[in-house]
C-alpha cells in the first residue's frame, strides 16, 4: 500500500511539472503584447521598450521559465500586468464564488445523479429506466449556457422567485448566500448528473451481474441492503473516479456559469484575463485550476485504498 | 454497527440544524441606515491613473476621487472649482491661481501649490492640448502654499480651458510626490482631494469597485453643471459593480439589485420601459462619435482616392441604426466636430451626405489604380458598437467589390494591433473602427483624429502638413467668427484628405431607478448629487 | 447478413433512439451540404433598416440585430457545427490511435508521453482551448486544432488501456511466440479490436466538440464573425434575450438536437459493440 501511495505522489509531481511547462510556453508563444495594452492608446515606441524592459520581456526562454519557477516555489505567482496587484491576491478575492458554486454544484449532482443511476440500474429496462437515460443525454446536449439563459428566463425574470445574478457571500446571511446560488447550481450540475447518473448505472450494471450478488440475494438479505450494502460498495471506485474526472467539466462549466450569472469567481477572472493578455493570471490560475485537478484525482486514487482491499496487500 | 451510524446520522443532523440557524440570524455585515448607490459601469476598471490612459472609465474613476483646478459647464463656460481666485496679466503672459481654503488629500494633507504644479506638469507630458499649452510655457511658479504663477513664453489663449478640459485626459490633482511618477508609469495610490475616496481593500478587479464619501471634503456653493459648481455627495458608499452581459444588468437593474446603469445599449429600452419603477433617460447631451479609421502607411488607403471612395459609398444612417438600434438614440453628423457645438457644421461634406454614389465611389477605385490589395478589418467582437461598424464596413467595401479580410478579438487584441506599423501580412491592418465622447472631438484642439502629423499621429499615421497648417491657424484665431472660419477651413481639408470617416452621433441612454434624484445631465458619469431614497 | 451487421441491427432495434439519432444526424448533414440552396438570403448580406423583425412570412426565423436573415444564417451554420464537430472527432481519434499506439508499444516513451498526456488532461478542456485560441487569429482551422489537442488525451488514454489488455490475450501472445512481425500483429490483431470502441468515443467526442466550439464562441474565442456558427449567432444574440429570444432559441435548439443525435447515435452504436465497453465510457 505506501508503495501504491509513493508511486501516485511522484507521478502526481512530475504531472505538475508538465503541467507548469505547458502553461509558460503556452503563454511565451503568445502573440499579443501586453506591453502595448498597458502603454495605452497613444504610446510611443520608446514607452513600449521602457515597459519590455520592465516586465523582462526581452530575456531568453530558459531564463524567464527559471525566473517564474523559482518565484513559483516562494508562492509568488506573479503580478497583474493591468492591476499592478499579487495574482495571488487577485485569486484570493475570486476563491470564494468559484468554490461555493463548485461545492453546492458537487453536493447536488451527487446527491441527485447517485440514486438515480441506482434506481435506474434495479429498474433496468423499465420506463424509468428509460426517463432517466434520456434526461442525462439531454444534460449532455444542451450547452451550459442556453439552459442557464433558459432557467434565468423562467425562474427570475417570469417568476420572479430567485436572483438574475450575484453573488452573496455565506458572511452575510445562509440563505441569501444559497439563494444566489440555486440556478448556478442547476445550470452547471446538468451535465455533471448526466455523467454520474450514466456511469453509476453502468457500474451498477455490471456489478448487479456478478455471481456474489445471486450469492447476497439468495442468502435471503432484503434487495436494499444488497443495492446499498454490497453492489454500490464495489459500483463505487469507477463512479468515484468519474467524480474525479468530472471535476475538469465542472471549471470548465464554472467559467460559462460565472459569466452568465455575473458571479465574480475565479472563471471570469480567466476569461478576463486571457482576452486581455494578462500573463501572470493566466499562469497562476490554469496552474491552481490543475492542481486542484491533479489533487483530486490523487484523492480519488488515495479512496481505492478504502473501497478496494485489494489495493491494500500490493 | 448499525447504533453506531444512528448515533452519527442523528448528531451530523444536530450539528447541522444549529449551524443553519446560526447562519440565519447571524448578523448582516452591512450596516443599517447606510445609503449605498450600486452602479453598473460601461466598462471594468483596470488601470487607476487618468493620465497614462484615456480611457473613459479611468477617466470617471478619476472624476469620483480627484479635483480639477477648473471644470466646464453645461455652457461651455469655463468655471473655478479648486481656485479661489486667479488673475490674468496685462501682457497676456502670466496667470495667478489662489486655491480655496480647506481643501485636503484624502491621507490627510493640505493641498497646496506644489502638489497642483506637478500634477499639471505631468498631465502635460501626455495630453495633446497640454502639450500644446506646454510649448508656449516657460515655468510655473509656487508663491506660496496657496498661491501659484504660470509664465507664459507667448500667449495661449485656451489656457484656461485646457486647464478646465472635461474628458480625457482631464487635468486631475493629485499629491506632488504621486504626481512625481514618470508619465509612462501608471500610479499606483488612488489619493485624490475629490468628494469621494476609494477603498482599495475592497477593490476586486473584474467585478466590483468601492467608494466612500469623503466627509472633510469642502464643496463649492454654486449648483452644480456638469463638473462645475458644488460637489455635494449625498449617499454614504458607491459600488461599481461590472456585468458585462447586457441582458443581465437589465435583469439586475429591474430586480433592484442595482441602482443605476452608466450606459445602456438602446435595443434593450424595450425590457425596462415596462417596469415603472425604472427610468431610462438621455442624460449625455453630446454623445459620442463613431468613426473609421484607415492604415495610411500601405495600400490601398494610402491612396487618397481609395478614401474619398469610401465617403461616396458609406451610409451613415445605416451605422446609426446599427449602433443604436433607432433614430431614437442616434443620428447621421456629417461632421469632423461633434454635431451640435459651435465648431461643428457641415461645410464639405457633400461626399458623405444625400444619396449614396456607388458609381462614383467605383470610378473612383479605378482610378486609383486597385489591383485588389487585401482590406484587413481588425474588430472587437466584445464591443458592440465596434463589432456593428466593422460588419457593416465589411458588407460596404465587399459591395464595391473590393478584396476584404474581417479579423475578430477582442478590444485588447485591437488596442494591441492597432500600434503595429507592420505591412498586413505581417500583422498589421487597413482599417479600424472606434468611437470618441463628444467633449472630445468639439475642436481641432481636442480632436487627435484630425490630424496629420504622420508618424507621431494617433494610430494610422496620417501625414498631412496642410490640415497641421490649418490647425495651428485655428489656434492663432483671435475671436468666435475667426475660429469658426478656421475650423470650417480645417473640416473642407478633412473632407478632401479623409484621415477618417465619422460613422454617425450616438447617445446611449442611461437607466436607474426612480428612488433616484439629481443625476446631472452631462457628457461624462458624474455621482456627487445624487439622493437614494 | 454478417454477424457485425446482425449485432448492430438487433442494437438499433433495443435502442430506436440511436435511429432517430443517426436520422437527425443525416439530416443535419444533409442541410449543411445543401445550404446554398436551402438558404433564402446571403447569410452576410445586412440590411440595418430590417433589423430585430420576430419571425415572419418574409424570414422564417426572423431578423438578428443588423438585418441578417436567421435562418438562412442557421442554415450556414450547421456548416460550421458539422465540420468542426467532425473533423476534431477524426483528426483526435487519428492522433489518439497513433499516440496510443507508440504508448502501448515502446516502453520507455509509455511513460513520458502518458505523463504530458496526465498534464494536458488536468487542464481542463475548455480552458485549453481559450488558451489556444489566444495564441493565433480567431478561424475555423484553428478552432478545430485548438479543440482536438484538448480532446486527443482522452483518446490516447482510452487506445492504451485497450492495447494493453489486447497485447494480454491469448492469440496475440501465441501470435507473437510465433514470431509475427510487429505491424502484422497490429493490422491483423489490434485494430480489428480497436475500432468499434474507437468509432463510439469518436461520437462522443464530437458531440462535446460542438458544444466547446459554440461555447468559445460564447466567449468570444471561437470563429470569426464573418462566418455564421450556431455558437456565434448566439453569443452576438445573447444580449437581446429578452427582446428577441430567437436569436438564441433556435441555434441553441440546433446544436442540441445535433449533439443529442450523435450521442445516442454513440450510445446505440456502443451498446451494439458490446454492453461491457459501457464501463470503460
């Protein structure tokens, strides 16, 4: 097993280290000036050079990666070329949309995608089973952004029962914090308890269709507590995994979602910054948004190590 | 086992419900009783210093914390506002300022001569007409800390008006050892002597802005008009909250959730006209100019046919619509000075006005001898009213069979291409489009578009010495009936040498609720005045 | 009939729904190829005094913001859907199969390419593209490689796990004791194999390709404007939802139908193949 653990931390390391690569010569390509933006609208050649100089645009490859690697070890992500603030701070102020939208996105789909993929996969074949596998090809199809114009029509415009937009941090009152973020949820979970719901019922399936659950059945325990007890413990490592991996459609999702909803997360930040050439943004978050990433993805691994004791004993 | 995930069910529950409860009674952070004004800008607020850039929104951001030595009135008028008193010499060459009693930097200090003398000496590094007043300067002077001299070389007539310019860059004070920043280094401390104080702690970039009012500020006792007069703040904190989306601000500012909309587009009236708690109203007078700017370093609009071309073939009545969705909100101005101030008229202008030559606009390319030379049009796709003009433009030159490239980014790719001087395939461009405030383009002193100083002209470069000749006669011009006639004479040359092709005057409409009273009508954003109920 | 044929046949019939999909699918290719005839108006073609006209008897699906003719635009568009969905879908697969390939196969290269596919993976795939988008001019080529790099990983991972439990079975084995060649074994014993599921992610992956090209649309990285895509008719209409939501109802009514069709078409043809493959999807 601390085999198992050692091996997934280097190589989550060395996926860090790709990861960092990829995204500086990623931005180093990039043709835009940022130089000429900051300059402003009637700057001089001189202007542009002094701020060249400045910004140690005019250095090598090598030697600007080094420089940004080594800054990167002392949790100096660089800062803003626009707003002359830490990217670290910048992020800081953004963290708290983006992760409350992610968590309640994450505790809905689960708590809505599981039992149904469940439900589903005893009523194989059924009607229902059939309602629910449309409805998460559905989630599939329609763009993040069409169902959330579609929800923002129906619910805050007609109906008038929630917010168009905003964002209202838990500081100032549970349920203005959860009000603001019901729609946000629903238009960002879509596609994630499409995913979830498909895979837990795929999983199930399969499981459902192993001699050990005849075994269950026939021991005479009643049909829950073989789903619950025995068939979702052993369903759980490929659903968790999609959890893990669903986790990149969620930031991808959450950039659209934040934009729609005017929610000043971490998402728009990026958008932001990537149409205005704001290098130092651009490096800290794509970095953060894949650590986070990577990590969950370890964490995901690090589970097997419950639910599959098999993993325990190499 | 299974008492044990009872017991752990029950107290997750428990735990659960007080952490809930918690939540909801916990105090708002938000004090009660105080009056905040939430504003959705035109634009997100990136760079804090309006000197280095032009930008408006900088420009409104600098209005909120800064004063001015003298502000414009809805008159046109030039009107005292950080000066007491001030004194012209007989000779015409030496001006005396004495500030008003009681003004103070936001950290505390007292404003004083030097502070004011540094800021415009850095604002005349950038600005076209302080450049200009900077020629004719020979040194200004402190007195003492509330007395100071400006000596002049020869006499510049529009001193006080450059003094008192409305929009960018407008010649804001701040403290002399910000003010000693190099004049390419953006600042970084918003320390003003203005009605309201910035609050960076609370600045999140991209979202939101935080202002409160100042309460040792000293406003002046006249009403106020546009950014003369009093400057009463009557609301404890602003925020500028940016939505960039349009169709959820409208969203936003019926909810309540805002107060206040800086600039609407015009299509969108329609979804607040229903809402009666709503107000939508043309409170800038002037409005702002679209315009078509071409590459004058390459073929083909390097050949001054190839332009005189295109003001036979553009339709300026279908730019208005298209920016401003109906002659409601804009209207054709066959002018180089923004309709409806003195300067403006429509001598020359017979190419561009009346029904549209196509034919002539051909002859016209054949003459110049094209051989299909690619057209590129750099667009903003982020900013509607670029994104309408380069479309149109696009549909225009491809109608008179011309060869067309329309290339899409975004406003910060456009800024950036804009500057090169690079042939097209190597990154450069033909033609861009873009929009200036009507206090910006009212005279051949304010407007940079019209002129033809080649290569230290705005971006297109320009070179034209009769129109710079027929400029520096404007400034020569003594009286109104002279300068009139040296503007016209600078407009007949603007429609013979075409550096540009105004598109059409468009006013976008603001919106705010109606618990708001005393917006003050004007050109640019002003928000001393305004009362929330 | 064949026993390939039998097998998907008796899927359709499970799964009708993978019939409607491929019907739509077709018909939407169909419109695409036929647009120059289908379409009323030129798609460019402005006309500033008809501006924001509802649908009508004169448009179909009305007038957008300067005059442009929706439906002729819609028409076009699924032009640009179609072949940005498809041409991702083939170039990643080819890609994927032959990064996969090197990866199943040479040892020492497994471990290097597989850890820069980990690294492309973990940045999620929309952000990728932006990223991409903002390095070069905005066209519908660019688009299509910025939207493949992000989708090859998944590819390339789903090729070395099938090539790995390929290369465990017991004819290849006996196939390389016999000394078979290498490209042999692959030709006769791994492709074969590979296809089918190959052909199923190659669905998927097209279906979520049109929908990161009309979301960088949406954004304002994706194809130029010149050029009518669902996505760009949408994101130019989003602000007008409220006065004219058809600017945004019936592309994003398009798109999805589109996306929907080719992912029960993926479903159908998946279950087809074999219901086991739904674990590795």
């Amino acid at each position: 097993m601390i085999a198992y653990i050692v091996r997934r931390l280097f190589s989550t390391i060395v996926v860090m280290a790709v990861v960092a690569f990829v995204v500086f010569s990623l931005l180093y390509l990039t043709p835009g000036d940022p130089a000429a933006i900051i300059a402003g609208d009637i700057a001089t050649d001189e202007d542009i050079r002094r701020i060249h100089a400045r910004l140690g645009l005019d250095d090598p490859f090598l030697v600007q990666f080094g420089r940004w690697l080594w800054s990167l070890a002392h949790g100096n992500l660089g800062t803003s070329i626009f707003t002359n603030l830490p990217v670290t701070q910048l992020i800081g102020q953004r963290i708290e949309p983006t992760l409350s939208l992610t968590l309640c996105t994450l505790v809905v789909s689960i708590l809505v995608a599981v039992p149904l993929g469940v439900v589903a996969a005893a009523k194989a074949g059924s009607w229902l089973d059939r309602a629910v596998m449309s409805f998460s090809v559905l989630g599939f199809s329609v763009p993040v952004f069409v169902f959330a114009y579609i929800l923002i029509l129906t619910f805050s415009v007609q109906l008038d029962w929630l917010p168009v937009q905003g964002y209202r941090s838990f500081r100032d009152g549970v349920w203005e914090w959860l009000r603001h973020l019901i729609l946000p949820s629903i238009a960002l979970g879509t596609v994630y308890v499409a995913l979830i719901t498909r895979m837990t019922r795929a999983s199930m399936l399969d499981v459902l269709a192993q001699d050990y659950i005849r075994t269950a059945e026939a021991k005479g325990l009643a049909p829950e507590q073989v789903l619950i007890g025995h068939a979702l413990k052993n369903a759980a490592i490929p659903v968790v995994t999609i959890i893990g991996v669903g986790v990149a459609l969620l930031i991808s999702g959450a950039i659209v979602t934040e934009t729609v909803f005017a929610l000043p997360g971490v998402g728009r930040l990026t958008v932001d910054a990537i149409l205005r050439r704001d290098y130092p943004i651009i490096q800290g978050v794509i970095l953060i948004f894949s650590a986070v990433y990577v990590l969950v993805n370890l964490a995901v691994d690090m589970s097997y190590v419950l639910f599959d004791p098999r993993i325990r004993l190499t | 086992m299974h008492k044990c995930s009872a017991l752990l069910r029950s107290m997750t529950a428990v735990i659960g419900a007080v952490a809930l409860v918690a939540g909801l009674i916990a105090p708002v952070a938000t004090a009660q009783g105080q009056k905040v004004l939430k504003f959705i800008p035109q634009a997100d607020l990136r760079i804090l210093d309006p000197i280095t850039t032009t930008a408006y929104i900088t420009r409104n951001h600098g209005y909120m914390i800064y004063d001015t030595l003298f502000a414009t009135d809805a008159k046109f008028q030039v009107q005292p506002q950080m000066v007491d008193k001030y004194e012209l010499s007989k000779d015409q060459l030496t001006y005396t300022f004495t500030l008003r009693d009681g003004l103070k930097f936001h950290d505390g200090q007292p404003v004083r001569s030097a502070d004011c003398i540094a800021s415009i000496e850095r604002w005349a590094k950038r600005d076209a007409l302080g450049q200009k007043m900077a020629e004719s300067t020979e040194v200004w002077t402190a007195v003492n800390d509330k007395t100071f001299t400006l000596k002049l070389k020869k006499p510049f007539p529009l001193t006080l008006e450059a003094l008192a310019k409305p929009s960018s860059n407008v010649p804001f004070i701040m403290p002399e050892r910000i003010a000693k920043t190099d004049a390419s280094t953006n600042i970084t401390e918003p320390i003003g002597s203005g009605p309201f104080k910035f609050v960076k702690a609370e600045w999140v970039p991209g979202s939101k802005v935080v202002y409160v009012k100042n309460t040792d500020y000293v406003p002046r006792k006249e009403p106020p008009s546009w950014a003369a007069g009093g400057k009463v703040v009557k609301v404890d904190r602003v925020e500028w909250i940016y939505i960039p989306d349009a169709a959820t601000a409208a969203a936003a500012l019926n909810a309540g959730e805002v107060d206040w909309w800086e600039q609407m587009p015009p299509d969108l009236i329609p979804v607040l006209a229903k809402n009666k708690d709503v107000k939508v109203e043309n409170i800038d007078p002037l409005g702002s100019m679209g315009l078509l700017r071409f590459n004058f370093m390459y073929p083909p609009f390097n050949n001054q046919k190839m332009r005189q071309a295109v003001l036979y073939a553009l339709e300026q009545n279908d730019y208005v619509l298209g920016i401003a969705g109906s002659q409601k909100n804009g209207h054709p101005c066959y002018s180089y000075f923004t309709c409806g101030t003195p300067l403006s008229s429509e001598v020359g202008a017979e190419p561009l006005k009346g029904k549209r030559d196509f034919a002539k606009a051909k002859e016209l390319i054949k003459e110049a001898g094209y051989k299909g030379e690619k057209i590129v049009i750099i667009d903003a796709t982020d900013q509607p009213i670029v994104h309408s003009q380069s479309l149109l433009t696009a549909e225009m030159l491809r109608k008179l069979g011309l060869n067309v490239d329309l290339q899409a980014g975004d406003w910060g790719t456009l800024i950036t291409r804009r500057s090169s001087k690079e042939p097209i395939d190597k990154g450069g461009w033909s033609i861009f489009h873009t929009w200036l405030v009507g206090p910006d383009v009212t005279s051949p002193a304010l407007n940079f578009a019209v002129r033809g100083s080649g290569q230290k002209a705005w971006f297109g470069w320009p070179d034209d010495p009769k129109i710079e000749e027929l400029r520096d006669a404007w400034f020569a011009a003594t009286d109104a009936a002279s300068s009139k006639k040296a503007a016209d004479a600078v407009q007949t040359r603007a429609f013979d040498f075409v550096p540009y092709v105004p598109t059409a005057q468009f006013i976008l409409p603001t919106a705010y609720r109606t618990n708001l009273s005393g917006v003050i009508i004007a050109p640019i954003t002003l928000m001393w005045n305004v009362e929330k109920k | 009939m064949s026993p390939t044929w039998k097998r998907f046949r008796d899927a359709f019939r499970r799964h009708p729904t993978a019939l409607v999909g491929g019907a739509i699918l077709i018909a939407m290719v169909a419109i695409a190829i036929l647009a120059p005839w289908l379409g009323t108006v030129d798609p460019l073609a402005v006309f500033p005094s008809q501006r924001l006209h509802p649908p009508s008897a004169e448009s179909w699906l009305g007038t957008d913001m300067l005059g442009r003719d929706v439906y002729s635009r819609v028409v076009y568009g699924a032009r640009v859907s179609l072949i940005v969905g498809l041409a991702v879908a083939a170039l990643s697969t080819l890609l994927g199969l032959a990064i996969g390939l090197v990866t199943g196969y040479v040892r020492r290269l497994d471990a290097v390419l597989m850890r820069i596919m980990d690294g492309l993976m973990s940045i999620p795939s929309v952000l990728l593209a932006i990223a991409l988008m903002a390095l070069t001019k905005a066209s519908i080529g660019n688009v299509i490689v910025a939207i493949t790099l992000a989708e090859v990983p998944r590819v390339v991972r789903l090729v070395r796990s099938l090539v790995f439990s390929l290369r465990e079975q017991p004819y290849v084995e006996a196939a390389i004791a016999a000394g078979t060649t290498l490209p042999r074994i692959l030709v006769r014993h791994i492709l074969p194999n590979i296809v089918a599921p190959l052909l199923v992610q190659g669905t998927y992956v097209c279906g979520s390709a049109m929908i990161t090209e009309a979301i960088l649309s949406f954004i304002g990285a994706g194809t130029p404007p010149n050029i009518p895509s669902w996505g760009n008719i949408m994101a130019e209409g989003r602000s007008l939802i409220q006065i004219a939501s058809y600017l945004i109802v019936f592309p994003g009514i398009c798109l999805s139908l589109t996306v929907l069709a080719v992912n029960l078409l993926g479903d159908g043809m998946r279950d087809a193949l074999d219901p086991r493959l739904a674990r590795r999807m």
